[in-house]
C-alpha cells in the first residue's frame, strides 16, 4: 500500500509546508540508506573488519577473502604476532575496542556486533590511526564459540548491551546463563569480565545470573561509579556515545567485574 499523507482534522498548516515535509522525510530516509550502504561497501575493503554472513557456518570473510577460519588463529593469522586477546562484546561504534587497543598496543582487542553500520566507525578510526592490534567481527553475539577456541581469549568487555527488559526474552540478556555457558570453551582459567550499563534491571538480573551460576565469582561491582572517589577500574574512564547519552539523561553507570572457573 502506497504511504498517504494524512493531515490532522482541523490543521492551519499550509499544504504545501506538509508537502515538503513529507518529502524531506523520505529524502532523509533514501539519503540515509544510502550512506548504510556505502558503509557495508567501506566494510568489504576494510582489512580488520570479518564478517558471517551464515549464522550455521563458523567460516567468516574479510573483503574479497571468503569461508576463512580463524578459530584459534586470530594472534597467527590476523595480528601476526602472540598476545593477550581482549574481547568486547555489543561494540556498537567501537570507542571501547579503539581506546583500550590505543592504551594497551600489546594487547589485541577485537569487537564484536551485529550492525555493520556503527562497526564501521571504529574500524575505520582504527585503520585511520594506525592501530594494528585491534579488529571487529560482524557476526551475531550467539555464534561467539564458533570463532574463538579453547584458551584463546583473556578478558571481555561487555559494553552497554541491550539489556532484553522483557522477561521472554531474559536468555538475550549477554549474562545470562545462557550466553555464560558460551563463553566458557574459549576462555582463558585467569580470564576477567566487565560489564558496563546504565540499566538497573540488567545489573540487577547480572548480579542474580552470577549468583547463581556456579563457575562464576563477582570481584566487584558497584551500582553508580561516578559516585566513588575514584573509578574502580581505569578503563572505565572510556566514555561511548551511548553511555554519554545515558549521562546527560542522568541515569547513573553500574560495573560488574566477574571471573569464570574454566575446566
């Protein structure tokens, strides 16, 4: 069905002004989807972005590369040198991962998300930077053990999620038990988490899910951190647009730091 312009009963706004309203909004939105797809282009040739494409298949592409494994091959293949490998999960634009890969440039950090579009800009700031010790996989969260494999992965950041208020959806939520339980095969035994919202609810539901799962030990964790005389973590001085947003909304920012016991 064709769209069709309504105008309010009663309305004193001249036709042609809701005209060129209407008519900027679907500019807007054609403007938008272009650059969206300009961006997926951008990705393809970006030499530290892979992505899945098949949610069944643990084989990612990079560019023009296709069907590559790098299960276990991310320090051998990708970095081309061994180190610590950091994850953050829910990357969205990828402050976190280009900011801890800037501090930390012995350390490899590699972002994870599903929306090319907002991966876009981290990996194009990191190439623009130079940063050779972080990458990004577009790929869903859920698929996470079929790219990693056994002692790969040291230390996770998961950074503003979305926290799934709805109950039916509680094993969407990045701590629950069932994402818990995914992490587990790729960790390392001396491996550290960090979560960081400004959901109460899922700050709540995290510290109830590590509760009561039982390889899970919380170090720390604090329901406002810019309360404190001082950040209980360092890297959480690293602020990302959402977080900056939830800020001038005046809601606060909660951490979790917890460890995992790996077999």
């Amino acid at each position: 069905m064709k769209d069709k312009l309504v105008l309010p009963l009663g309305s004193l706004i001249p036709f042609n002004i809701c005209v060129n309203q209407y008519i900027n909004r679907y500019q807007f939105i054609a403007l938008s989807q272009r650059n969206k797809l300009k961006k997926f282009a951008d990705i393809l040739r970006f030499s530290n972005v892979y992505e899945n494409f098949n949610p069944l298949s643990p084989l990612l592409q990079n560019g023009d590369v296709i069907d590559i494994d790098m299960k276990g091959k991310w320090n051998a293949e990708h970095f081309k040198k061994d180190a610590k490998i950091c994850l953050e999960l829910a990357c969205g634009r990828g402050e976190y991962s280009v900011a801890l890969a800037e501090r930390y440039p012995k350390t490899h950090f590699i972002g994870l998300d599903i929306k090319g579009a907002r991966i876009w800009q981290g990996a194009k700031k990191a190439i623009e930077s130079k940063f050779d010790n972080v990458a990004f996989v577009r790929a869903r969260i859920e698929n996470i053990p079929s790219f990693f494999a056994k002692n790969e992965v040291s230390e996770m950041w998961i950074t503003f999620p979305d926290p799934f208020l709805r109950d039916s959806k509680e094993n969407r939520r990045l701590t629950s038990h069932n994402f818990l339980d995914r992490y587990l095969p790729f960790l390392r035994p001396d491996n550290v988490l960090h979560l960081k919202t400004d959901s109460p609810e899922l700050y709540e539901f995290t510290l109830e899910s590590l509760g009561a799962f039982e390889k899970a030990t919380i170090i720390k964790h604090f329901d406002d951190i810019y309360s404190l005389p001082e950040l209980p973590h360092p890297d959480l001085e690293f602020k990302t647009y959402y977080e900056k947003m939830h800020l001038a909304n005046s809601k606060t920012i909660k951490y979790v730091q917890f460890h995992l016991d790996v077999d």
